[in-house]
C-alpha cells in the first residue's frame, strides 16, 4: 500500500491505473478515488500559485500510518496516496487517495478516511501567492487547507 511524495505535475489517472496494474486481476470490485486540485480562490481572495512544503520521511511515514488505520478499519486490498510538494498553480491536481476493496462501501468509506485523515494529521504547510502579490500561510484550521 504505497505512498508517493512527487515534487511536480502528476497524471492521477495514470498513477492509479499503473498501480492498478500490480493487483491481482478479479481481486477487486470496487475503486474509489478522491483528487484534490488547486483552487483559484481562498478565503475570498484570489489565489495565483501555492507552494506546498512537507517534513521528508516524517510526511511519508504519518501517510502510510493513515493507509495502514484505513486497512484495519475497512476490508482493503490496497490503497495509493499521492501527494505534491512544490511550486504549483490553480487547476493543477495536488492530491490522489484511492481505494480498492471486495465492495464499494469498504472503497467509498476508506477514501473520505484517508483524505480526512491527511488533512488533519500530515505534516504539509502550504503557502499561497494572491493576485496582488502578497504571500500567506494558511493555517490547517481554516477552511481553505
């Protein structure tokens, strides 16, 4: 059940289905997956670019600790997360949590589990570029993280 940190643009669709090709065929019948994107907009104001910043190895160690709660919680053949660091900008995906289960309610389930999860207990910090120029952090309690 990986876990991948990419500094960078990133193909969800292609990330998930070349993992999907490591599952045993007929060992699933559900995916479910979440992709995030990059807004244009926080907490009314216009957002232009995003740096999004992680503590290497603790990051994908608290990651793979939310896969492996999921696992105990839900029946899971596996489960992908894939996150960006970097320089990004609106439109551009961020993050990718998928699924893969005997039934969908275990994939539904897990996937809102794990981008929850990741939203309250991954080390990420992101900063914001508005259109005027002007940078802030957003704090993890606000709506916009």
């Amino acid at each position: 059940m990986p876990v991948l940190i990419i500094e960078g643009s990133f193909d969800p669709a292609a990330l998930q289905a070349s993992h999907e090709k490591t599952l045993t065929p007929g060992s699933f019948g559900a995916t479910a997956n979440f992709i995030g994107t990059m807004r244009s907009v926080n907490e009314g104001d216009p957002v232009v670019g995003m740096r999004l910043e992680h503590y290497p190895g603790m990051t994908e160690k608290e990651l793979q600790h939310i896969i492996d709660d999921a696992s105990e919680k839900w029946r899971l053949i596996d489960a992908l997360i894939v996150h960006r660091v970097g320089a990004m900008t609106p439109g551009e995906p961020i993050v990718l949590t998928t699924a893969w289960s005997m039934h969908r309610k275990d994939a539904f389930e897990a996937v809102r589990y794990l981008m929850e999860a990741l939203k309250s207990r991954a080390p990420f910090w992101k900063k914001e570029t508005l259109a005027d120029g002007t940078a802030r952090w957003v704090e993890r309690n606000t709506p916009g993280y």
